[in-house]
C-alpha cells in the first residue's frame, strides 16, 4: 500500500497546479503510460491479496485515474495510446487463440456451440421483451415509435451478447487456470465473438429497413460482413502459417517477430475492414494446433505479458466513459442484472441440453459476464447508422460495458476458483 | 491507424537488419558500424519524413513514448553501471583524469564551436548559438563503451590501456550529461528573462530528487523476492514514468533516467537478476529508438553544417589527443600517455546519440535541426573511424607495454 500511495502522491506532485506554468501538457502521454503502468501495476497487487482479479485493478486504476476522474491519464493521452493498446489486444488475441486446443475442443464443441446458441438467442428474446415492456414503465423506451423501439432493443440485445475474450484469457493467466470450465468459458468467448459478428450484420439491416423507409433488407452489407470475417480467419491462417514457419527455421528473436505480426494484423484489419482480434485468434489458433510450435509461441508471448495486460487493461479503463454511466446509471443496472440472467438461463438450457453436468449447468453463466472491444466497436456502427437515437444507445452501452467489465473478471475468477480450476495449470 | 502500420513496419526492418546484417568477424568499420546499431539510424532516416515518408511527422507524434522510453533506457543502462562499488576499485587518479579530460574536451570544443557558430550563424541570435556551443562541446565529451566491447574480441592482448580505456568511456558520460542536466535547468525553454539562477536551481533540484525518489520506490519495490515479469513491469514502468516527466517539464530524459539507475544501482542488490533482464529487453527495444531517431531526423543539410561537421570530426580528435602528455604531468598518472591514446575516444555511440535527441527534444528551434544534423552526421563519421583509432592506440600500446 505504501507504494501505490508514494506513486500517486508523486503523481499528484507533478499535477499541482503550482507547478502546471513550468510543465508542457502536451509531452504528456508517457508520464502518464509510466505513471498508470506502475500504479495499475501496484494496485492490481494489492486487489490480489483482497482476492480480486488483478485486472480489475489495472481497469480500476484507469477508471480512477482515467480523463472523468482524476485526468492523470488525459483524453488526449488515451487517444496517442491507442498504438499501444492495438499491439497489447492482438497479442492478447494471440494467447487466446494459442490457448484453445482442437482435442480439448472437440470433446466440449456439442455444449459450447448449444450453449453459444441458446446464450445469444435468450439474450437477444430478452432485450426485445424489456424494450416492448419498458416503454410503459422506464422513460428511456418512452416516445419511440414501435418500429424504433424494436430495432433498439434487438441492436440492444446483439450487443448484450458477446463476451470479452481478451478479459477472458487475462484472468485464465493470472489464476493459471485449466480444465474443463477453462475450456468451456474460452470456447465460447472466442466462438460466440465469431456469431455475434454474424448475426449483428443480420440485426443492424433488419432495424435499418424497419426503421429507415427508403431502406430495404441489405444482403449486400450480409455479404460483406461474411467477407470481413471468412477474409480475417483467411488471414489468420496466412499469419499463423508464417508464424510456423518462423519458428520452424529461424527461431531467433521470436518476441521482436511476434510484435512485428501482431501489428500488422491489426494495421491490415483496419485499413482492409478486417476484425484484428479474430484474425490473431485465428493465427494463435492455427499455430497451436497445427504445428508442434505453438508452445514456443504462447511463451514468447507470456514472458511479457503482464506489462501488455497492464497497458491494455488500464487504457481500457481510463477509456470507459464514466459521464454515460452517470447519465444512465439505473437503467443500465437493470441491463446488466437481465444481461447476467439471461445468460444464466442460455447457459442452463444450452449445457442441459448436451448433457453436462449439474456444476456446468448452474456456475458456468459466470465465466461469460465481461464485455468490451467487439460491443464497443459495434456500438459505434449503430451511433453512425441511426442518427436520431444512435448516441442514447451508445450510452446506454457505454454504461454496460463499464459495469460488465468491473464486474466480469471478479466473477470469473470466483467461478475458476469455486470449481477448483485456478492453480492447475 | 498508419501509425500502427509504420511501427509494425519499423519492428520488420528492425528484425529483418539483426538478421542479415552480419555482425563481423573483425573490428572493421563496416562491421562496428552494423554492430553498434547505426545501421537502424540510417534505415530509420529513409523511413522518414526526410526518405520515403511512412514515418511523417504526425506518426512520430503518436510514438514519441517509445523514443522517451528509448532515451530513458540509455540513460538508465548508464546509469546503472555506476556502481560505487565497482568505481572504487579503480585508482582515484584514473578518475580525476576522466573529468580533467572532461573538462579540457568540453571547454576546448566549446569555445571552439562558439568562434566558429558566430560568424557563419550570423542571423541566429547569440544566447541560441552559445547554448548550441555548450551542446557540442558536450557531445564531444561523450563516450561509449560499445565499441570497446567488441574490441575486446579481438584485442591481441589486454593490458593497462585497454581497462583504462574502458573505465575513462564508461566514466565520461557521467559528466556529460551532467553538463546537459546544467544546460537543460539554466537554458529552460521558454528562456526566463528574470530570477534564471533560482528557477535554474529549482529545476535541476527537480530533476534530481525526482529520480532518486522513483530509485528508492523500484529499490523498495523489489528488495523482496520479485518475479522476473513483476521486475519487467516495475522497471519499464518506472523508467516511463521518470523520462516522461523529464519531457513534461521539457529536461534532458537522460539526465533523470541515469540519476535513476545510479540510485537504484547503488541501492539494490538484485543486479545478477536486473543484468539479464536489461540485455534480453535492451536489443529490441535499441533497435526501434535508433529507427524512430532517423525518421526524426530532418536533415538542414547546407555548406554551413558541413564545415560544423568536419570541425566536430577534428575538434574531437584534437581534443582527446593534445592534452594527454599534460595530464600526466599535472595527475603524476602511473601509465604514459601518448597522444595516440586519445584515438581511442572517438565513439560517442548510443549516448551521444540520445544526447542529441534529447537536446532536439527539449529545445524544439529550428536551430536545433542544424544541431541534430551535425551531431548525427559528426557522430556517423567518428563511429566509421573509430575502429581504426582503438586499433592504433589500444592495441599497439598494449602490445608495445606486453613487449
């Protein structure tokens, strides 16, 4: 605790006001990189002795530290930090991918895609159901026309959906996690990320040719959304085969090449439209069980990944926008709240129905609470497409997003623990 | 989004260089020069915005954190191998002649540079050219130890002068950037018109006592049993933390980060576990700061800066070789010391390039793009040479006192 209070205290230092006239606010950003790598850092650590995630610290800390509260980490710092968090999730991504096994998926792929189907089919009845309910009670809903309130909740709904699988395979690291809930919980992050891309792009054009008169049902955007992800797993598979090939004959320097890659894969996906995260999925994937290098792989990646997760995790924080959370507050606890019991219910039906266990039917809900990049990025379609009430519900989710994503490692990390899954890898 | 591009493009190079550039078998200039790094400088600088301009000014803008991160691992590297320990088991002669020969070298190109600055910069007001006079004459005071290291490879017979040699480039920095941490509090930018010797004080007395504290936090910090990865995160996120807020109140990031690692150097005990540390992230993370410099780098390129450029080339051979007779006498120093030692100091490596970097950094004048280019131009055209001059001093006195 001494620590962490030393370095805030120095922090504070450096931003009294007294001395602002002799500082340059604009050679800013990596004071603040500095400042917020070592703070997340120290406070994740103390989160861990109170037997919390220590990601929720790293997000706490950019939270806290973050351009609402305390501006030690200022907008215009988090927007030059980008660069940083693009490398950090498409080595995130990477692990992620490296971490999924074929012969372990196999056995579970019958309960993670039934779980995945019912998960996002429940969630997505759900969000419609409060949409056409609430308009009576929650003043949110009020004055929109049937037509807007039902492409509202079912975006709404789509966006409820996925799972963070960056914060997923962030807590399986930190607790060293490994079994079957391990494999089921990723699985399912990473497929699930794969079907929602999928069906938003069903979603979004429905809602625009329900709501948008001169538009009609576009398969042309159906098609290019199919595009964007059968070109992200096709360049996932170019990567992880030059990643093979990489560690096959060359084998040197393998964390300079893998920083290498997984900016490229993030710089072609957003140049091209590509999904950066499924692309180093794909990649991890590929290498992982396509090839013996895999291994390599995944240790070249961990031997550096806490600064990484500390980076991604408190910019991630500093770029939750707290100002959406106090505008919407009530109703996105109420979202949150039937969020997790509709995913408790998909995951019931979904595991019921393959036959698992009494433990995967009741607890594993648990592992698929955290929420971020693949929403966020959705969100920001829907503000662009449906001007008039595009910026309520980016809102709306903004302020999910933050309370999912607090909450989500924290419930996680009690389901690997409960289940006796931390420690074992 | 283009700069994620450049930077994956910049880590590309960076690889594909460490790859094929051979690393040599002798100590030849090509080979020192691949083996030093200076190659990235030169890939770097046609990366751009002087070459192909994938690296435009507004990309260099989103990446400055890993040239401040860059500049403060030079600093801290240095830094750390000031070990009081380690310095005390040299002689206090060998010492007092690192900074007599400080002193001589900074005050003989000082002037030097001053005489010459004001009658070919005659539009540039005087105060600008005595503060780029002071720059130069510590650039030339600077050494580096790099190439010392890759002569020890081939060196014939290792004798006195190859651990003097050693001890007086790896001591020389030390007063160098002090010279510049002087430079950078009195010359703030924007220049105080009034009380300059109180807030001069007031910044330097900043720029001191900040590192030593964040010295004692990563001391602190890692007097228990820490991890590999917890050291890794401590140490990249408090060598941010201290050159960032160098940049932030516009002081030399070298300065901070190398009080930095002489406090912590001197308080720690965990350097067997630090070293490996720091060489395994050390390369990688070189590599790209020599790649961002060069893109950095506009060259003001005119007949003016290449007379400064010649002159930085003879001023700093001169200087290291003229004096070395008198500071035998006047130091009553054990060994002899011919002139021909001095050839052995015309690396300024690494440092004299951060030097450079952080004078351009903090003082961002059009003046200072003339300065970055002699500097970087001056320092290119010493390293090329430099092999030479240890083979002509070093070696043959070493063989000569061997006999």
């Amino acid at each position: 605790m001494i620590p962490l209070a030393l370095v805030f205290l120095l922090m504070l230092l450096l931003k009294w006001p007294g001395i602002l006239p002799f500082a340059n606010s604009d050679q800013s950003t990596s004071l603040a990189l500095g400042f917020i790598l070592v703070f997340a850092y120290l406070l994740g650590n103390n989160l861990k002795r109170l037997r919390l995630p220590q990601i929720t610290g790293f997000i706490i800390a950019g939270i806290v530290c973050g351009p609402f509260i305390l501006n030690f980490v200022s907008e215009s710092n988090v927007n030059d930090l980008q660069l940083l968090d693009g490398l950090a999730l498409s080595l995130i991504a990477l692990t992620a991918g490296g971490e999924m096994k074929i012969k372990k998926l196999k056995r579970q792929l019958r309960t993670i895609i039934s779980i995945v189907v019912f998960q996002t089919s429940i969630v997505l009845f759900g969000f419609l159901i409060l949409g056409l309910i609430g308009q009576y009670f929650i003043p949110f809903f009020r004055g929109m026309s049937l037509l807007h309130l039902f492409a509202f909740s079912l975006l709404l709904g789509t966006l409820m959906t996925p799972t963070s699988p960056a914060t997923t395979i962030a807590v399986m690291t930190e607790t060293k996690s490994a079994g079957k809930f391990t494999d089921l919980i990723l699985g399912g992050a990473v497929v699930k990320d794969f079907f929602v891309i999928i069906i938003f792009s069903f979603t979004l054009s429905f809602s625009k040719s329900i709501t948008i008169p001169s538009h009609n049902f576009d398969f042309g955007f159906l098609l290019h959304i199919l595009g964007e992800v059968g070109g992200s797993i096709l360049i996932g598979i170019l990567i992880g085969t030059g990643i093979i090939l990489y560690i096959k004959f060359i084998k040197k320097d393998i964390i300079i090449f893998i920083l290498s890659i997984a900016f490229f894969s993030y710089q072609i996906s957003h140049n091209y439209g590509y999904h950066p995260l499924l692309i180093c999925l794909v990649a991890g994937f590929f290498t992982e069980n396509f090839s013996s290098q895999g291994k390599l792989l995944i240790s070249a990646i961990e031997r550096s990944s806490v600064p990484v997760y500390v980076v991604f995790f408190a910019i991630s924080g500093a770029s939750l926008d707290l100002s959406a959370l106090r505008q919407t507050w009530l109703l996105a606890l109420g979202c949150v709240f039937l969020r997790g019991l509709l995913k408790f219910s998909g995951t019931f039906i979904g595991s019921r129905l393959t036959g698992e266990g009494k433990e995967i039917q009741r607890l594993a809900w648990a592992g698929f609470i955290s929420q971020a990049g693949v929403a966020l990025g959705m969100a920001i379609v829907i503000q662009d497409n449906f001007p008039d009430w595009g910026s309520e519900f980016m809102a709306l989710v903004l302020a999910v997003i933050a309370i999912n994503q607090i909450i989500g490692p924290i419930f996680l990390q009690r389901l690997l623990i409960k289940v006796k899954e931390a420690g074992k890898k | 989004m283009q700069a994620l591009y450049a930077f994956g493009l910049i880590i590309l190079v960076a690889f594909l260089g460490a790859r094929f550039i051979t690393k040599g078998t002798s100590l030849s200039p090509v080979n020192y020069f691949s083996y030093s790094g200076f190659i990235y400088i030169i890939l770097g600088f046609a990366l751009g915005r002087s070459g192909l301009g994938v690296l435009g000014p507004s990309l260099l803008t989103g990446l400055t954190p890993l040239i401040s991160l860059g500049l403060g691992w030079v600093g801290f590297l240095f830094g750390f191998q000031l070990e009081a320990k380690y310095l005390k088991r040299f002689p206090r002669k060998y010492i007092n002649l690192s900074f007599l020969q400080f002193l001589f070298v900074f005050l003989f190109g000082g002037v030097a540079f001053f005489l010459m600055l004001k009658p070919i910069y005659t539009s540039e007001p005087g105060f600008l050219l005595y503060g780029m006079a002071v720059a130069l004459g510590l650039l030339i005071s600077l050494n580096s130890p790099t190439l010392l290291s890759m002569a020890s490879n081939f060196i014939p017979e290792r004798g006195s002068y190859f651990y003097l040699s050693r001890f007086l480039v790896s001591v020389s920095g030390f007063w160098g950037i002090i010279g510049l941490a002087l430079l950078s509090s009195f010359w703030h930018f924007p220049f105080f018109e009034s009380k300059i010797i109180l807030k001069g004080g007031g910044f330097l007395f900043l720029s001191t006592i900040f590192p030593i504290l964040i010295g004692f936090l990563f001391h602190f910090l890692t007097k228990k049993r820490v991890s590999e990865e917890q050291m890794l995160v401590y140490l990249i996120g408090l060598v941010f933390f201290v050159s960032g807020a160098a940049f932030y109140f516009n002081l030399p990031p070298l300065y901070l980060s190398m009080v930095l690692g002489i406090t912590f150097s001197n308080l720690t005990k965990t350097h067997e576990k630090l070293y490996p540390l720091l060489l395994s992230t050390e390369k990688p993370l070189y590599i790209i700061f020599l790649i961002l410099i060069g893109a950095l780098w506009k060259v003001d390129f005119d007949y003016r800066a290449s007379i400064f450029i010649a002159l930085l080339v003879v001023l700093r051979v001169l200087a290291y070789m003229l004096p070395l007779p008198f500071f035998k006498v006047v130091l009553d120093f054990p060994l002899r010391l011919p002139t021909r030692f001095g050839l052995c100091f015309l690396s300024s490596g690494g440092i004299g390039v951060a030097f450079a970097v952080s004078m351009k950094l903090v003082y961002p004048l059009p003046l200072t793009d003339v300065f970055l280019t002699i500097a970087l131009f001056g320092i290119l055209v010493t390293e090329f040479i430099s092999p030479w001059g240890v083979k002509f001093s070093v070696f043959r006195l070493d063989s000569e006192e061997q006999k």
